[in-house]
C-alpha cells in the first residue's frame, strides 16, 4: 500500500504494509499514536499502537525521523480527521534517527531551512512546493508535447558570449585565462538562454521548446533571483506576436488547471498556510480574458494615474518597475495584459523592429500580484535588420554568424517566449523566495551542498 | 492543416493550407512538383502546381530550403506513394534561401553535418533522430510520473568536487584561481552527477528522478562520449538491489513500447538507413526476460570462453571491456542481462557493501548490441561503514558531510541507477555516434555555435 494509491483498491485487505517517515509519535501509556508519511502523499497515516503488543515499549521511544515498516490493520473513520487509521500489528525499525535531528516538531524559519536543504524536503512547505515542482514540469512537458512540439536539449556550455542576458559563468578546466589551452580551444560559457539555439530547431520543426537550466552570474541578492534557475523557452515557426500571445495564454491556463487539478492538497496547504488568496488568484487569470495594450498606452495611463510611484519619473522610452507593472495589471485591467511593442532600445536584439522604426515586436504578459510574468517577442527574420540591429549595439558577430545564416536559409517569420520556472512557481503558491522553490538554490556566496 | 495531424479531419475540406520548408522543386515545363515538409510528421506533402497558375514561373524558381505558405485542393491518391497530394491554388515565398544552402539534395557524410549543426536538423536522418529524442524524453517523464515519481531539478553548479565519477569543468567568473574571492566564494564545479542530491529528496518521496544535464571534463576522443550529456537518475526508498533490477527493466521496456508506438515513421527510416536490425532487436529486448548473473559467474564463464578477446588477461578484480560484456550478453545469454556484485574497487564509494566484504550491490545492464547501457546499486545506508569506505578511498569529506548525515536521520535502504540518455537513444535507433544524436555536441576542441 502507498498513500498516494487508492484506498479503496486497499480495503478489501486485513492487513496492509506500509513504509514510511515517522512525523510524530506520542504515546499516552496505554496507547500510542504515530504520524507516519510515506512520501507518496501530502497527508500522513495515523498508526495506532496498543500495549498489548509485545513491542509496545521499543515501538514508544522511536524518534521522529526514523523511517519504519509497519504492518497493521486498516481501520475506517469516517468521524476522524483521517478516513482511516491503522492498528499496529507488527513494527521494525528500517533507519534511526539521531538526536540531534533537526526536523523536530517546532517551527523553523525558511532561512534557517535554507542551510539543511538537504533535509527540508522532509518539512511541511517544502514537501509541498517540491512535488508541485514535479507536477507543473510535467504539465508544461504536456502542454507541448500535447501538441506536437518537439522537445529540445538546448546546449549548456556555449560558445556565444553575446546572448543578451546578462554576466555568464565560464566553465573552464583551466585556473588561468588561456583559453586557447583550455578545453575546447577556446572560451565557454554557461548558456543564458536557449532561445537562439532554439530557433535553429523551430526552422526544421515548426513548433519546438526547451525546458532546461540557465545561469547568471550576476551579483543580485534579491528574493527573485538565482544563479542557477529553470527556463521554459518555445519556439513557433510561421507565428507572429499575436500567435505568441495565444500561445503563452493558452499556456499559463493549461498550467493552473493542471496543478488544481493534480495537486489539490498541495495548493490547499498553500491557501492555508503561505498566501490565503493563491487558489482565488490563480482560478481568475484562468478564467479571464487577457488582455493587450501597448506600451505607448501603458506609459500615458502611467502619467495619468493618480498613484504616488516610488519611481514617478515617468516617460516614453523607460523601463517599467514592478509597481508600474503591478498597477496596469492590478488597478487598470484588474487581470492579466500584455504589454506590448516596447521601445527598441530597451530591449533584445533579436526582437523584430516594427514598421515605426522605434518599437520592437515584444510582449510582457503582466498578472496581478507579480507583475512581469512572461517575456516574448516576434524575432527578425530580415537578416540585413538583424545585422544593422547587432552593429547598433555593438555586438560582435563572429560566433553568432549561424544564427544570422538561419536567416538567409528559409527564415520565416517565428516567435517565441520565455518563462521562468522557478517564478511561475513561485506565482502559483505565493512562495516569496527562489531560494525556497529550487530543491538546492545557488545564489552568489552561497554554494552549500 | 499541419500533416502531423489527421488526414481524416481535412477531408471535408474542399481548400487546404499550409506552410512548410521544401525539400525538393522540380518542374518538367507544364507541371511541378514540391516536396514540402511542414515540420509536424516525417514525411513530406506532395505539392502539385500547374502551368495554367499565374505565378506558375515563379514557383517553379522556388529553391530547396526556402519556406512557403500553400493553399491548394487536397486529392486523394491511394494508389500513389503518398496518401494524398495538394493542388496549388496559390503560394507565397515565407523566407527565400540563399543559393549556396548546404543542403541540396545530394547526401552529405555526418561528419560535414556536424559543422552545420544549426541547419542538420532539417535532414533527414537528423530530423528522425531529434523528434525521437523529444518522444523518448517524455517517454521517461511518463514511465516515472506515472508511478508518482517526484521529478528533482537536481543542480548543475555543486561545490563537491568528490562525486566520484571523472573530471570535472569549473564553474568561475575569475581567471585565475582565487576562488575564494570567486562568485560562491569557493570553488565551483559543473556536476558528474544527480544521485547524491536526489538521494536526499528520496528520504521524503521514497521514489524520485532526475532527468537533467551532467558533464565530463575528460579528454576522450570517442564516439560514445561526450562533455555535456543528459542523464537519468530515479532513487527509491525502502527498496535493494532486487527492486532496482525490475524497475531498470520496466523502464526500458516501458520506453521500447513507447518509442515503437509513437514514431513508428522514425523507427522505420533508422531500420531502412541506419541499422536493419534496431526494431528487431529492441522488439526483442522488450519481449525478452532479463537474466541475473554475477560478476564472478561472469568471470568464471570469460576465462573457459573459447573466444580470443582483444584482452585475454581475464581475472577476478578486473574491469570488463565491452567486448567481455557483449560476449556474455550475446553469446551466453542471448539476451539482456544483469552482471550483479561487481568487486567494491572498481566501483563507486556509496555502494552497499555485501556480507562478503569483498563485493558491492551494483548492477550492469548488459544488452546485446552495444554491452552495458544502464548501472546501478543499491546505496550503502550505513553511517560506518560509508564513512569506512569514504577513508579507504582517501575521499575529503567535508563538502559531502550532508551526504553522510542522510544515513543519521531516517537513511533506510535505498538504490537507484543512472542511464545515459544519449547512449539510450544511439542504442534505439543504431546511431553509431553521440554527436549526432545530440542537438549541438560539445566534445574536447569542438565548440561551434
């Protein structure tokens, strides 16, 4: 028997095993009542454990921790808190647990947490948020996968400095900067992103994505970013930015229904215990219409608005805040908007120049509570604006020569977005820190396990 | 209509479109001829445009590579090679194709391939290859999630530099080696490996996998290696070496049925052009009970074989060559086998230690075809004689105290088993090489795109 199966496939039988983790054990003199979890479901079982058995005593003094095999009789109680209790027949003990076992019932900040990450899947929030984790990848994997889109494994160690995002990480197996010595000949780095790889593949594809790690190694010490994270990126050929939109709506919808659906208790012990209002905010993105507005519109309704900004310089040409985004989304359209066509300057360059010459085929999908959400954009297929595009910003173009020729050799239009993982996690739970969604977070100074 | 889809549903339409890539154009003066391929399914549509269309010359200056977008009439053609062709009504040229494309009808070697890495996915051994690869990895997540699996993004950057298995690269953002003023603030590496992460989230999920990249920074030359490759690692609780033998064998069966119902368009094509014995011999593998032998039954077998090895100098203690190990399976048993309790020096520290203190709970799947593809053991659960083990192999311990402390709180037995995923997919379809199953390989001095 495991938790997570159907307890009716089990009640036609006497008795049942079990293995587990006990939570609790409390015992009373005459009985004794042990909180185990067998890591298959999100509630525990209640054993019931008598004096009359002859292990009454040894069975008393097993600690939390301990993991244990029990055989017992099912017993059904509707009245209970639990469906079902089981009646201790015969116990052993599989792995002690010491003393000095961390997990003990009292509470423990998150940030203590953080340095037994090796043990917090065990604890309450943790045990939730890393099988929610396991659900959505599958659902995202789905969604696509539903529909055709071809997996792909973008590479992790890359040759392209110039991705776009922010400082890399070299990998190296070198202690110098010799890098025509090194490895491969020459500098690696760890990717970003995996779009531009990508796009190579929605070229022979159509309709492709990835679903894999990124780095970054940048000083940031906020709760929303990590050195190490998960990243969601598809790719559609022949799609333009309105087709993107549909995508990612479609996307974001799929992915609520799948976790209400799939993990129920886990979303309820989110409600109840990290964020009241996460089921109510997710099921209404669900159910509403996106809606769309373009950045121009955005940055006059921002000068308009009646709000006192901590950030109130506003013009056109800006980067939005969170508190910007968060009032468009929140106050404006009460739901979830994209933003579109933002200046050029102020983004990509591999973003499709639109016919204005000044704003770029990009979306932001901004939703209530967050703010930025999701990022896509319609890419250039115009190798010659490409080109210019790169010169304008300086880029060096030798090592992304392939991915201007995708241009030259049947290049469609095409669109894609990226969304990251972690975040949309922390999203649908109301979980405040990317340190308490990764199973084991990297962070700058922080390498730990 | 994307031919990916159903023929069925298209049928009462009396106009279709499409868009697509094509493969070939020939025109014979009144009548032409398009290969397209629109990215969905493997096959291509056959396209039929007529002199009597006003862009009729124009079409027929259409080049290989060039992406299109079709209205035509389908017509049904039973007797023809294809199911069905399409009448042009009118066409449009999506993305013109510079005329020194690479790939032109004639075939090319895999090694040019490799240099057009970005472009190769549009042929068609590549484009089998890659969607099988997408279908085999969800493949995976189905078997594992299936059964309540919990999927751990286990990191890719760790600060344990004993993970026992190879060299490793550097993760830095410095160039030179003060590490303790790198990023972390110590030196960071690329991981060999899951299993020691994901053991600790066994402790809570009793069955967990991970499915992610891992790297070597070793300076192999080749076909079967690779610096960046994807691995799959499932852990499970309250389970040994038994346990872990038939999950191996579900899961690679699991993934046969699955690959043989879901590409069976690709399976054929590696049949007819890569390998006239991959269906046969996986369809056998899958309908095959997999035999348990023992290392020094194994050993005893090799020494009175009347077979001359490339190394004859057969002996208890030695490490098995592929040649010893497809002798066993293809000429013994005729069939995949387990090679079980291998001597514990040539295998890694956290393997459980038999009673005869001379061997460990490891398990080799042996497979007719290519020798081993699958390994795995049962993890040694006891503190001491871990920590034995760890001394006698003159392992630092610090950075992988965590790991050993599992063993104090609730460490039951455990075991699980790692697969290489590209190997997997070389030994599906016959691929003589991993860095043409890979979408863009990184091996030593190779690191374009």
């Amino acid at each position: 028997m495991v938790l997570g199966g159907s307890l009716v496939e089990v009640e036609s039988l006497e008795y049942v095993e079990l293995q587990g983790w006990i939570r609790t054990n409390r015992c009373s003199g005459k009985l004794g009542f042990i909180e185990l979890n067998d890591g298959t479901y999100f509630r525990n079982a209640q054993l019931v454990y008598d004096h009359q058995l002859a292990m009454f005593d040894t069975i008393a003094k097993y600690p939390t921790g301990a993991a244990v095999s029990v055989t017992g009789k099912l017993k059904r109680t509707p009245e209970g808190k639990q469906p079902f209790e089981i009646i201790v027949a015969e116990m052993q003990l599989e792995g002690d647990c010491d003393r000095d076992y961390p997990l003990q019932k009292k509470r423990h900040s998150f940030e203590y947490m953080r340095e037994i990450a090796h043990l917090r899947p065990r604890a309450n929030s943790f045990y939730a948020i890393y099988r929610l984790r396991s659900i959505l990848s599958m659902a995202i994997h789905e969604f696509f996968q539903n529909q055709g889109f071809v997996y792909v494994h973008t590479p992790i160690i890359t040759g392209n400095d110039g991705e776009g995002a922010g400082e890399m990480f070299c990998a190296t197996t070198r202690s110098d900067d010799h890098y025509e010595e090194d490895f491969f000949g020459k500098q690696a780095f760890l990717t970003v992103t995996g779009q531009l790889h990508v796009e190579a593949f929605a070229m022979a594809f159509r309709d492709v994505y990835t679903f894999g790690p990124a780095f970054r190694a940048e000083n940031s010490h906020t709760s929303r970013h990590a050195s190490e994270f998960w990243m969601i990126e598809p790719e559609i050929a022949f799609a333009d930015l309105d087709d993107d939109m549909e995508l990612i709506e479609d996307m974001i919808k799929y992915c609520i229904d799948y976790v209400l659906e799939n993990a129920p208790e886990e979303m309820k012990f989110f409600e109840k215990m990290i964020d009241k209002d996460c089921i109510r905010r997710i099921s209404e993105v669900r159910d509403s219409e996106f809606k769309r507005m373009t950045y121009s519109e955005a940055i006059a309704l921002l000068q308009k608005a009646d709000v006192k900004f901590e950030n109130r310089d506003i013009y056109w040409g800006m980067d939005l805040n969170a508190e910007h985004e968060r009032y468009l989304c929140e106050q404006v359209v009460k739901g979830p908007v994209f933003l579109t066509d933002y200046p050029k300057e102020i983004k990509a360059f591999y973003m499709r120049v639109n016919d204005d010459q000044k704003t770029v085929a990009a979306c932001d999908l901004l939703v209530p509570g967050v703010g930025e959400l999701v990022g896509g954009s319609q890419r250039e297929e115009r190798y010659d604006v490409l080109n210019a595009r790169m010169d304008e910003m300086g880029m060096g173009k030798e090592s992304l020569q392939w991915y201007m020729d995708l241009r030259r050799y049947g290049g469609c239009k095409h669109a894609g977005f990226g969304l990251g993982f972690d975040r949309f996690l922390m999203y649908l739970t109301g979980m405040q820190n990317i340190r308490d969604v990764q199973p084991f977070p990297r962070t700058p100074n922080n390498l730990l396990f």
